[in-house]
C-alpha cells in the first residue's frame, strides 16, 4: 500500500498547488513564484492605473501560450490559460519608446538594458527588433527591473484592457529583490 500512495505523491501535490493558486486568484490575491519582482503574495486593487505602478496584466493568446510552454506562466485565467504577468508600468500613451542595441528608451531615457539573449536555461530568446515608436492612448509598456525578466522588450506594449490593476505587495520572501523603480 505505502507503494502506492509514494506513486500518487506528486499528483496530490500538484493538485494541491493548483488549488490553492486558483483559491488565492479567486480571493483578488496574486501569488508570484518568478524572480521579475519579489516572490510573494500581492492584492489585486481596481484603482487606475499609471506610470511607475506595478500591475497584473494577461498577455495577448500567443505570448501567453509562448510564457506556459516555456514555463515562463504558470496555468492562469488569462488567454491560453496563463497566469498574469506582474510588471512596472515605464510608458503609456504618446510616450516614445526605442529599442537600440544600448537597451531601451523611454521618451530619451534610458530604462532598460538590451534584452539578453538566452534565458536562464540557455534557450534562445526572441526579444523585439530595434526599433522606436509611439504608444497609443490604449497601451502600456511593461517593465521589470531585472535584466533577464521576460517583459515589453519581448512581447511589446499590451492594451491596457489586458490589465487587471494595481498590485501591492502583502507578503514577500525577499525584499532586497528590486520591486520599484529607481
């Protein structure tokens, strides 16, 4: 019997986890398990949105489907079941954003490193070409302030109809991680 039970081990974990990340969802809570901002839980708030606000977004189908295969997102409510992606708002409307082989630039500043060529696994990675334009009144440009976090550098501005608020940290494992902007 014990044989058993050890072979649906895993199972029963994974089921476990499951549920208790949908419970936290359904609850207006996000749990993070990535290093893009500090793993933890964070509140899920309505309240508009603006630059500098860390927020919760889905990603358009493909990039969602793109984030699960390569266990960037874990399962989610958002397109292609994916999770939401929690990142800084840098740009939103009428703001110019440029990728140079220097990194990325906001309005004529500089935010962002280049996007790194390979992630933490060594798989090649498909970061946006150079390239420079304005933000319409619908998008945001998402950013997290470690270099090799999977962001706007890859997947672009998102509407912000994708985004579903602000989220503020209510518990987190490590704060020396960057969680705001500098």
């Amino acid at each position: 019997m014990r044989l058993r039970l050890r072979s649906f081990t895993p199972i029963l974990l994974l089921a476990g986890t499951a549920i208790t990340c949908w419970a936290v969802e359904a609850a207006g809570l996000r749990l993070n398990l990535t290093p893009s901002v500090p793993i933890g839980l964070y509140r899920l708030s309505k309240s508009p949105v603006g630059l500098g606000d860390l927020v919760a977004a889905c990603l358009p189908e493909s990039f969602g489907t793109r984030g699960r295969k390569r266990g960037y997102l874990r399962q989610g409510s958002c397109p292609a079941g994916a999770s939401p992606v929690i990142k800084h708002v840098v740009a939103a409307s009428s703001s110019r954003v440029e990728i140079k082989p220097e990194g990325v630039f906001v309005d004529g500043q500089h935010i962002q490193s280049p996007a790194p060529a390979v992630d933490s696994k060594g798989r090649t990675l498909y970061p946006l070409a150079a390239v420079s334009f304005v933000l319409s009144p619908d998008q945001l440009w998402l950013f997290s302030a470690r270099e090799n976090s999977w962001d706007s550098r890859f997947f672009g501005p998102v509407q912000s109809s994708m985004v579903l608020g602000q989220v503020q940290p209510l518990w987190i494992i490590d704060p020396a991680q960057p969680d705001s902007l500098q």
